[in-house]
C-alpha cells in the first residue's frame, strides 16, 4: 500500500524538509470538478483581468524572491545565487512577457486558402480556452518550468492543475 505522506529532504544534508500528505486517488474527481468550475468563471475574463492577477503574482514573487530562493536551494541543493538567477529571475520575466503579449499571440488570425478553389472562403485560426490542463514538475528546476506554464494556461484561459515533483514539494505552495 502507498504511503499517506511524502517526505522532501534536502539533498545536500539530508536533513528532512517537509512531510505532505498525499492527495487521495479517490479525490481526483472533485478536484477535477471544482477546477472545472473555476475555469468557467476564469475564461470569461478579459485578458487584462487576467494580467493584472497574474502581474499581483510578479509582485509577490518579486517581493518574496530571496525566500523563494532560499527554498529552491533548499529542495533541489541549487545554490541561491543559482536559484535567483536561473528560477526566479526568469518566472518575474514570464509573468511581465505573457501578461503583456498573450492577447496579441492568441488573438484570432486569418489564414490563406491557398488553393483558387477555395478563394471564396475564408478561414481562422481562433485560440479558445480547453479547460483545466495539467504540468508535472520535474525536480531539476522545479520552479521556472512549471511556473511558466501555468502562467500560459492561465492567460489562455485555462484552469491548471499543478503535480509537484516529490523531491522538491515546498516549490507548489
């Protein structure tokens, strides 16, 4: 049988980190449902509603960058220089580049028929929302990898799910 819970360990000390409780097999449907629901109301916002949620975010990762570090450090054995330079640096970026540029990347676009044949029709490439996605974190930069593509989904107008790897669990609160 599974354990309940799942231990993070600090690689270079060994020292124990955290025990989490792991979420319960069983739970997925809710989880599934209430993520669901979310996303019906998060679609319908604007793309600069969902900038300005997703700016609040740059600046509490901003104003929190050094614990933020210090906790990459501790999970993953990056050094916090390490951790500033190559997690969080590049998570403040995303969230400045997406929040500003996803409306123009997924607005809806044109597209040539390329035949004469159908030179009476017209086509579109429109981005719509598909719902909740899911990222998996890997351990190795367990912070910019997932944090930027939750940040896509989310001004895609999805709702995402996030599974954090097991090594490195304090980075998903």
């Amino acid at each position: 049988m599974a354990s309940a819970t799942t231990k993070c360990v600090n690689p270079a000390t060994m020292e124990l980190i955290c025990e989490v409780p792991n979420t319960p097999v069983d739970t997925m449907p809710q989880i599934m449902k209430e993520a669901r629901e979310a996303q019906k109301v998060w679609r319908e916002l604007s793309f600069k509603e969902r900038a300005q949620c997703i700016f609040r975010a740059r600046d509490w990762l901003r104003d929190h960058a050094e614990e933020c570090a210090a906790m990459i450090s501790q999970c993953n054995g990056k050094t916090r220089i390490d951790a500033l330079a190559t997690e969080i640096l590049p998570c403040l970026m995303a969230c400045e580049w997406y929040a500003k540029n996803a409306e123009k990347y997924l607005a809806p676009s044109s597209v040539s028929s390329g035949h004469i044949l159908f030179a009476n029709k017209r086509s579109y490439i429109q981005y719509i929302p598909v719902g909740v996605v899911a990222v998996i974190s890997p351990w190795n930069y367990p912070f910019t990898i997932p944090f930027g593509e939750v940040i896509m989904g989310l001004m895609a107008g999805n709702a995402v799910l996030l599974k954090v790897a097991s090594q490195t669990l304090p980075c998903g609160e």
